[in-house]
C-alpha cells in the first residue's frame, strides 16, 4: 500500500513539474535575454514586449485548466522525459549560442541591405529568435502534452510564429514593397486624415516616396509629414486580432452568424484604433517635432499596446457576453419550467 502510495506521489510532483516545464523553459531564456537587452522589453515594435504576452496567455491556460491538462511523459526514465528536459533547455542554449558565439553578427552579415542601409538587417537576429522560439515552443508542447497540447497552446504559440513572420516581412521588403499589406495603407491613411480634419489640423496627402504614401499635417503649432508603410499602419495588429479571434472563438458555443458578429465587430474597432495612432503620431510630432524622443517612444512603444490591449480586452468582452448569454438561457428555461 505505502508502495503505491510511494508511486501515486511520485507520479504526481513529475506530472506538475512537465505541467510546467513549458513555461520554465521560455522564462528562462526570457530572463536571460532581459539581461542583455533590458531596453527590448519596452519596445513593441521590433522589441521583445510580445515574449511577456506569450508567457501571459501560456501561464493562463494551465491555470484555467491545470486539472483537464495531461502530460505524456510519466517517467522519469523514459526517453521522452530526458528528450523533453533536454529540449526545455534549447531556448536558453540558443540565446547564449547567438549572443556570445558570433551567431548574430552572421545573421546580420548574410541578411539583406536595402538602399545601402542596414538598418533592417540590425533587426534579424531578433526576427529569428522569434522564429527560433516559435519551433521549439512547438516541439516542447507536443513532447510534453502531446499533439492535443498544441490545440490548448495554440494562441501563446501563433502569437510568437505571427510576430516573428510580421518582423521578417518587414526586414526583406521595407518602405511599402510587400504589396499584399501595402494595399491596405492608402485607407488607412485617409482615415487618419479625416480624423486629424475633424481635430482642426490641414492634411494634405503629398505623393509618394518609394512606395510609400506621404501625409502631411498642418496646425497653429508647426507641421509634420511621415511616410506610412504597412506596420505603421496597423496591419500587424489586424492580423493579430485575426489569428487569436479565431482561435479563441473556435471553441465559444455561440453560433456561426454570432461568430461573425463578433470577429468583424472587433476587427472594424481595431482598424480604428490603427487609424487614432497614426493622428496620435502627427499631433506629437506638430507638438514636440517629427524627431522627439516623445515621437519615437510612441511609434516604438505605446502606440502599438493600443491594439493589443484591445484585442484582449476584447476576447474578456467577449467571455463576459456568454457568461450573460448562458445566464439569460437558463433564466428562460427556468420560467418554462
């Protein structure tokens, strides 16, 4: 009795440790990279804000659904436990490999310049430490919680894959060249002007350069004009709301037309709240100039957590709407009875 009493423990502080191995994992090579680029964690745009999402929307899952979660890995001797322990271990591996073996010096050596510049190029390493992440953080749920796994980390991980292709997009065809998003941009851009008109300012669309639309603002108080490529234009938060309302309202017992209602709702406000960024830019460039460092805090920083917050708020919203759908059915069929 005290034998299988022995194992049942046993069992059980190896099952909670794989539970939450995943999120070991990650935070510890998250940490370690915050050593090394404590800035990065204040940045959204081409920073690493995303990685604390990620751990939020993992750190979620197991808590809502610690007792339905299973892991497949039952001893510690098996070979699937030693290949899990030594795959938890990559994340960490490749941040020392990248950052102290010359790793990402090659990554920016072999990556394209564009018009003589390398700015983009700086930028690659972080684009494939995402991606980086993004396969392992596969590989590890599937280890651990098996191909089932994938389906309840299914947002902290299309989070990481979505951020990492939207960098890399943006580092290989800059200043508007990937036409697929690019064609977004002019909309997105009138909108912006016609709020901006609403407030008092003059715009003035005044061409392009390169394949980039110029907008120009005018006030009492000075003047400004920025391009406005794809990712200013908030077609990286679109495609954020997208993928993770999908995939949150998968599994809502709400109707295919409620469904829609919903995704579409949420997507139009998202679109508007892209729109209320870019006149934010404009009316902290006309106060403090096009160069400030208010102006960078806000394109590199805030702006971009407008759009996020919001896609999270919204799926809240959207719990709390079927949390009172469910109540008001039972409420009628209680009256029935």
């Amino acid at each position: 009795m005290r034998t299988l009493k022995y194992k049942f423990t046993r069992f059980t502080h190896l099952s909670n440790l794989m539970k939450i191995l995943f999120i070991l994992s990650f935070l510890t090579s998250f940490t370690v990279l915050y050593f090394l680029y404590r800035e990065s964690y204040e940045r959204t745009w081409k920073g690493r804000v995303y990685y604390l999402f990620f751990l939020w929307l993992a750190s979620l899952e197991l808590i809502l659904k610690w007792e339905k979660i299973d892991v497949k890995v039952q001893e510690p001797r098996s070979k699937r436990f030693i290949i899990s322990i030594i795959t938890a271990l990559l994340p960490t591996i490749y941040v020392f490999i990248s950052n102290f073996s010359g790793l990402n010096a090659l990554i920016m050596e072999i990556s394209p310049k564009h018009y003589g510049l390398d700015w983009w190029s700086k930028f690659m390493p972080l684009t494939i430490e995402y991606l980086v992440f993004t396969v392992l953080s596969l590989l590890l749920v599937v280890l651990i919680y098996g191909i089932k796994g994938l389906r309840r980390f299914a947002l902290p991980i299309t989070l990481l894959g979505v951020v990492g292709l939207i960098f890399l997009i943006d580092n290989l065809y800059p200043f508007g060249e990937f036409s697929p998003f690019q064609i977004f941009v002019p909309t997105t851009t009138m909108l912006a002007a016609n709020l901006l008109t609403l407030m008092g300012y003059q715009t003035e669309l005044k061409g392009q350069a390169y394949k980039v639309p110029i907008l120009r603002v005018q006030s009492d108080m000075g003047e400004a004009s920025f391009g406005i490529a794809w990712p200013c234009s908030g077609i990286d938060s679109l495609l954020i709301y997208s993928l993770v309302t999908i995939l949150f309202i998968e599994d809502n017992d709400a109707s295919l037309r409620q469904k829609a209602a919903y995704f579409l709702i949420g997507a139009v406000i998202t679109y508007f709240i892209n729109a209320l960024r870019i006149a934010e830019i404009f009316i902290l460039a006309i106060k403090y100039g096009a160069t400030s460092l208010e102006v960078q805090r806000f394109h590199d920083h805030y702006g971009p957590l407008y759009s996020i917050i919001w896609i999270i708020v919204y799926q809240v919203i959207m719990i709390g709407v079927q949390f009172l759908r469910r109540k008001a059915s039972l409420r009628h069929a209680a009256k029935d009875l």
